[in-house]
C-alpha cells in the first residue's frame, strides 16, 4: 500500500512538475504577431454558391474592385504593400525546364490557351491572355480580355523581383518526383529551400521534400491536424511532436483556409 502511495506521489509530482514548467501562464509574454498569408497575392473574388472543383472561378467572377489577377506581379507587390508577410503562388513544371506560377491545372477556365499546363512550353505560357476568361456579367463582357497578355511568369522570376520577401510554393501535384525538379531547380538558380520559402503540397510529395531538402518548411491539411491533436494532448510537457517539425500551422479567415 505504502509503495502505491509513493509511486502515485512520483507521479503527480512528475506531471505537475511538467505543467508548471511549461505553464503559459507562466511563460513570458508572447512576442511577434501571427503572420499574415495572401493566397495567390490580391485577386478577384468569386461567387462560392454550391461550387465544384470542376468548375471555372474566373465565370463566376464577382464585379471588379481592383485591377488585380492572381499570381500575377502586380498582385504580389501590391500584396507585400498591403501588409502581407508571405504570399501563397502556385507552380507547375513546363516541357522546357521552367516552373511556370500558374493556379490550373488546365488552361482553358482563364486564359486563351488550350490543354494541361504542365504539359505546356515556358514559351508558349508567355503568349497566353491570363485575363481572358474573366466575366461578371455571364460573358456579356470581359473587363480584364487583352490587358495581361504574356504575364505569366516562371518562379524564378517571381522570386528574383522580390529577393527579401517569403513566399509559400504550392506544389499541385502529388507526383513524389516533382519536388526533386523543384530544388533542384531552385538550387540551381541560387534559392535557397530556407525558411523564407515554405512549401504546400500533397503529404506524399512532402514527405520526398523532407528527404531531398529536410531544412524545408511544409505544410498540408493532414500535418496540421497531426501537429495540432498531438501538440494538444503533449505541448504542456514541453515534447514537440514529430508532425510539428518543420512545419506551421495556418489559421483560417473568414471561414475558409487560406491555401
């Protein structure tokens, strides 16, 4: 009995010891500020009435109140101006070694061009109408047709215009493979996979990032969960778990999440 009573003692004094020592409320005063993340840069929003994966966003279009496309130059420097820490763009590799910073997996929904991007020349993105499918008005009219004609960019060249800013790649495939041309693509253009680039892709393409690049940040809907059931039941004695490492956690606004 007397075992018993001593062993339980060890015990709670273990756990409070643990609490205690990483007690919030006894921890200094947090510093910084959360991060703010602009999904795509500053864009046109869209009606979200009953909408499918498969549908086009760019018809369904709410009226203009900015001169703005998504993953497009303008949209970016006027994100960063705006407040933004880190911008959200979206990558896909093209037939002659590039990554072009595109949303569709197609390019029929947005631009004048026709078949899978990926599927596509660099050369041939830089001639497309990145606004010509744009309409508010059910194809009465197309306030943006003509005006961001060969805008597409590669990543290089995003990144390079704005050398000190973070950015977070998302990766639209879950081929495993991509993410080995992605470093080395950076790599060879001397971006560095720190932490001013973060990645967002499927768990199967992160989990070959963790082995080709294990300094690099990522992030999926899975990894978050994990992290956060995880850090719920252990983070008060001080364990990181393994599913928060390297990682980060995005806070949805507006009731959706931003990626």
């Amino acid at each position: 009995m007397r075992t018993r009573v001593i062993v339980a003692l060890a015990v709670t004094a273990t756990v409070g010891g643990l609490y205690l020592w990483n007690a919030s409320w006894l921890a200094p005063a947090p510093q910084g500020r959360p991060l703010v993340e602009a999904h795509r840069g500053i864009h046109q929003t869209f009606d979200r009435t009953d909408l499918t994966q498969q549908e086009c966003t760019a018809t369904r279009m709410h009226p203009p109140t900015n001169p703005y496309l998504e993953n497009t130059l303008g949209s970016i420097k006027a994100s960063f101006k705006a407040g933004a820490d880190e911008v959200e763009i979206d990558v896909h590799p093209t037939t002659d070694g590039e990554f072009a910073v595109f949303h569709d997996w197609t390019l029929e929904c947005r631009t004048n061009g026709k078949g899978v991007t990926r599927q596509q020349s660099m050369a041939y993105l830089r001639t497309l109408d990145l606004g010509h499918g744009y309409t508010a008005d059910g194809g009465k009219t197309h306030p943006f047709r003509g005006k961001f004609v060969g805008q597409m960019k590669t990543l290089h060249e995003i990144l390079t215009a704005f050398p000190d800013k973070s950015f977070l790649i998302n990766v639209k495939s879950d081929d495993p493979t991509e993410v080995d041309a992605l470093v080395a693509y950076l790599r060879a253009r001397n971006h560095p996979t720190d932490r001013r680039l973060r990645v967002v892709a499927s768990d199967t393409v992160l989990g070959r990032l963790a082995v080709v690049a294990p300094q690099a940040r990522r992030w999926s809907v899975r990894r978050t969960k994990s992290c956060s059931i995880r850090y719920i039941a252990f983070g008060w004695t001080g364990y990181i778990p393994e599913s928060c490492r390297h990682g980060f956690i995005g806070v949805p606004i507006n009731g959706r999440w931003a990626f």
